[in-house]
C-alpha cells in the first residue's frame, strides 16, 4: 500500500501538504539558501541579484529557482527580460503549520 493510498483513510488534509516536490526543494543546501535569502530580504528579486548570496553559477540559481517555484513555495512575475522571484509566505507557513499540527496531534 501506497503513502497515496493510506491518505485518504487517515488524513486526507494532509495529502496534498505531504506534496514529495515541496520536500524535494527543500533537500538542497543551495535552495535552501536562496530561501533564506528572500525571507530576509523581504521583496522580489532576480537570478543575478539572488546569484550574489550562495557561489551558484546563474544558470544553477535559475534551475533551483525553477524548481522551487514548481513546487509551490516561490512566485515569478517577469517583467521584460526580467523575472522576479518572491516567496509565497503565508502559503508556505500554512502548509508548513499544517504538517507540524497533524504530527503534534
């Protein structure tokens, strides 16, 4: 039997926050990183402004960025040739405080 399987019978709201590509992200100390960096931060910012923060290549930031965007935890808006990255807070505390309460309960 299946994680997928044994969701719907003990803990259905937990399915989807129990996503393996939120915990896939999150298993790099380079994405981690650049996650840090947008929480102090505070605003959006680009591949080369947040290139500056963790001795990754550009094009590695752009593939950790991609993938944290993919699952969930950061928004892009481009603009031109830019494309500026935020972090998504308060749905990633929600999700975050979701898995934390069910484990506590």
């Amino acid at each position: 039997m299946t994680s997928e399987d044994l969701a719907p019978q003990c803990c259905p709201e937990l399915q989807e926050a129990l996503d393996p590509k939120l915990f896939h992200a999150l298993a790099d100390q380079s994405r981690l990183v650049l996650l840090m960096r947008l929480v102090v931060i505070e605003q959006p910012q680009t591949v080369s402004e947040l290139a500056d923060c963790c001795g990754v290549h550009l094009s590695g930031v752009s593939r950790h960025l991609a993938m944290l965007r993919d699952a969930g935890i950061l928004d892009a808006q481009k603009s031109g040739r830019e494309v500026r990255y935020e972090l998504r807070r308060e749905e990633l505390a929600n999700t975050l405080r979701l898995i934390a309460d069910a484990i506590e309960i």
